[in-house]
RNA sequence: GGAGAGGUGGCAGAGUGGUCGAAUGCGCCGGUUUGCUAAACCGGUGAGGGCUUAUAAGGUCCUCCAGGGGUUCGAAUCCCCUCCUCUCCGCCA
C-alpha cells in the first residue's frame, strides 16, 4: 500500500501513475473519503478525551451523588462516541477498499505503456539463440522421448496442469536447484525452505488477492490458509511485525518452495506442456534493504538471475517492465525472458522486482537507526532464480541435439553425473 | 489430539479495576569523574497517528500491554473467542 498522506498530498501523481499503469481506480474519491476520515477522527478522539477525563474525576468524587453524575455523563459520552465510531469504520472501510487497489509507484525510468507489449528489451545474454541444421523438437515431444514426463499420470491423479517428472528430469530439478541455491550461497544469501501454506493474511500483506473468481491463489477450505504461489509470500511475511536493526540490512534469503498457481482465465494461452502449470518448484531470491540500498538490489538481483542463465548457456533477453505490466506492489521491474526453439519465441523464465515500502507498509515490517528516535519501513525485493519447470523448457530445447539426445550444461554436470541425456 | 502454564517496552521481569504507557534490572544515549579504557555516579531513553507548525524545535491529544469481541463511567488487570509459545502425555515421518 501507499502512505495514505501521501495519496492526499500526491493526488495528481497518483492519478497519472494508476493511468500509466491501466489501474482504474477512484483516487479523487479516496481523497474526499480520507479528508472526511480525518475530521470524523479529530471528533472521535476528542470524545475519548472527554470522556477520560471524566473517568478519571469519578476516583477523586467526594460524595456519591456527584459520582452518579459523572456516571451518567461518562456513559452519554461513550454513546456519543461508539455513533460517530459506527461511521467512521464505515468510511474505513470504503477508503480501505479503494487504498487496496492503489498500486505502487513507478521507477521514473520504467517504460511507460498499457501493457507487456510496450516492454523495453534493454539487454541480451551471452548465449547466442540455437542454429538447428535439423527440426528441433519442444520440450515435451523431448522429455517424452526420454522418458522425463507423465503428463496423462499427473492429470489423471490431479486433473489438467500436473505432471509427474520422471528420471533425469528430477535429477535436473533437483541439479538446477543445487545449482542456484550454491550460487546464492557464494551470494550472502541465506538459504531457507519454506511453509508451502501461508495464512491469508501475508498474502494480502504481500499483494496476492487469495478470494474471488480471477485469483491465482488456491485457498484451503474451512480454514485462513492457501497455498502459496511463490516463496515470496512467506518470506515476506517471515518479517511482519518486526523492527529490524538498521545494521543488519540488508537481509538476502534464497527461499525454496513449491508454488501452486490456480492460472484462472489462463486457459489457451502458451499452456502446452510445462509452460503453465498449476505446481512447480522455484528457487526464489528475496531481499529486506534501507529504501537507499533497494535500487541497487533490483540490479544485483537481475545480475545474478543473468549469470544463472549465462551458466546454464540458454539465450535470453532482459525486458524492463512497462508500468501497465508490473502488478500491484512492484516500482520496478526486470524479466529475463529464455529463448524456447519449441515455441518459436522467447517465454519468462524469471521476475525480480523492487517493491519499495509497498509490502512493507501491509506487512509492517521496519527498522531502526541507532541512534535515531522512531523507526521507518524497510524495503522488499524478490526476484527467481530459477523456476524449474520454465528453466527445463528453456534447458531442453536449446540444448538438444540432431540424435534426440540433449548436452547437460557444464554448470550442471557435478550433479547429473553425466554429460548427455538419452544417450 | 489430551492436560497444565504462559504471551507486558530492545531484552529480562513486576503489575488482579482508577493517579499505569507501565516498577525494577540490563542494554542504549548524554554528562561528571578519569593518563587511556573500564568502573562508579548523575540524567535521559517504547511505538504509531492526529492537531499546532515551515514535513524544525517545542507543545498537546488519541491509540497501542499477542489479535478480536464483551462487561464497566473507567481494563494490562474481569469475561468470551482466536492465534502463538513452553512443559508433560499420546500419536507419528
């Protein structure tokens, strides 16, 4: 969320930033709500002042008619009070649905645009894109081949969008994770596995919506929980409520988890095979920073999502994320998006995004300079290391050869145990 | 899952209806003393928000003792619900 006084005294940037970022939302309307909020507030507390000071005279009544007296009085301000209350949590209510849909601001540098297609493509990988002298296959006639993939086994156990990986397709996952989390590690981060369910309430704190028909989010019934669609959600909430010393920031963690994604409405579209599914494992790099340290993060959290990448020797581009497609919480935002042979096009494989205050204000999350009285909002980021299931994608089709066979990446090896697969 | 105990400021830990935003100790900050450091002594020290105002200083008010609800003129304190922690038992990977 943003800092309310800051809608109020920004209301035109404000406007401009949702319009940038295709946003319709009411912010004259929050702004006309939120003056009436503070007015109503100003009424409210002075009742509790009164109201106080007549409790406290009632211990010091000489005699029991005059604390009668201040009984009734003390009682007629406490109606008084628990009216006007009645109203102001209506209008709280009202400004707390519009301030929920207010996303965050944007980097002045990102490109402006209504959506994906206004991306700015701003760099490339060391990895130059396949020359095939044969017609490459995609991920899925490949990994059937090998023997990698039961995608009939996993939608009979669990319906359309679930696999089971079979073979060297789980001693990839498990190298690619190994992979990651031993460069993060050589990184500072540390790393942590995570619960794979999150209470509803860290999800809204991070920026998921888990109830309604357009959610991603599965939600376990008769309970406050669902399943978690990124370890972003957790880690973020690994820190609610807390004051940070300001010198431990900033605070990397690699988080490893499951996701589970619900991709409503995602139906038809790239949904072949591993691309879109309803579960997948991810390496996940998540950072707690001072607001001054959060832009360099973003930069060290794309350097490093590129040397994965650059290891795994898979071509890829990085995007800047155009305002109209960076979601709620995100001020700025870089995809690395994997060359795929077997779709002809390049396909994210990861995100990183600077979420600024935005998840810290929900979450409430802050620290504390020594030395100095109060304390301030911490700043979030996230970005994938690696998504494995996407990373497979890219992996087995760059890198598959004329006899169907397909070269481990070097980076790899140590942990495959072999060079080729399906030799 | 069963039984019990408990959740208070950065930490430890008092506080069972009013003058308690909260004793005391530690820590931290400032000062005195001091070849230096330490010790000792003195003083200060929770957070969020509103109003005032120049988004200063100062002043002032409201809210916060796990979270939510209730009783009461008044709740850290009494009642109900939820969450969490600890100990013991059970059950298990």
């Amino acid at each position: 969320m943003l800092d309310r006084k800051f809608i109020l005294e920004n209301a035109d940037l404000v406007k401009t930033n949702c319009r940038n970022r295709n946003v319709p939302t009411d912010v004259d309307r929050f702004v006309a709500l939120e003056t009436q909020r503070r007015e109503l507030q100003v009424q409210v507390e002075d009742l509790n002042r009164q109201a106080n000071a007549v409790s406290k005279s009632i211990g010091k009544a000489k005699d029991a008619a005059e604390r009668e007296e201040r009984k009734a009085e003390g009682r007629r301000l406490r109606d008084e009070t628990n009216q006007l209350r009645e109203k102001l949590d209506a209008l709280v209510a009202e400004i707390d649905d519009i301030h929920r849909a207010i996303p965050n601001m944007s980097h002045p540098d990102a490109p402006i645009g209504e959506d994906d297609t206004k991306n700015l493509d701003i760099a490339h990988g060391k990895t130059p894109a396949p020359v095939f002298d044969f017609q490459p296959l995609d991920h899925v006639e490949l990994m059937e081949k090998l023997g990698m993939v039961d995608f009939e086994a996993g939608a009979r156990v669990a319906g359309h969008g679930f696999y089971f990986l079979k073979g060297d397709a789980v001693l990839l996952e498990l190298a690619l994770q190994r992979y990651a989390v031993g460069m993060l590690l050589d990184e500072g981060f540390l790393p942590m596995t995570t619960p794979d369910l999150a209470r509803n309430d860290v999800l809204e704190g991070t920026g998921y919506i888990p109830r309604g028909p357009e959610t991603q989010i599965y939600s376990i019934e008769n309970s406050d929980l669902s399943l978690v669609a990124t370890a972003e959600i957790p880690l973020g909430g690994l820190l609610a409520g807390e004051t940070i010393d300001a010198e431990q920031l900033p605070i990397k963690l690699c988080g490893i988890s499951h996701c589970f994604r619900t991709e409503a409405g995602a139906h038809g579209r790239a949904t072949r095979g591993l691309y879109r599914v309803h579960q997948f494992t991810k390496i996940e790099m998540f950072a707690f920073t001072l607001p001054d340290q959060s832009d360099a993060m973003l930069e060290q959290l794309r350097a490093l999502e590129c040397r994965l990448f650059d290891g795994l020797q898979i071509p890829y581009r990085v995007v800047d994320t155009a305002t109209g497609d960076l979601g709620g919480p995100a001020y700025r935002k870089y995809d690395l998006e994997a060359w795929m042979p077997g779709r002809g096009d390049y396909g994210e494989v990861t995100s990183t995004s600077n979420c600024t205050d935005y998840q810290a204000r929900r979450l409430n999350i802050r620290y504390r300079t020594k030395g100095e009285k109060g304390t301030q909002l911490a700043h979030t980021l996230n970005g994938t290391a690696i998504a494995v299931s996407r990373a497979l994608i890219a992996l087995l089709e760059n890198h598959q050869q004329a006899d169907g066979t397909i070269v481990v990446p070097e980076v790899l090896r140590a942990w495959m145990g072999k060079e080729v697969l399906g030799a």
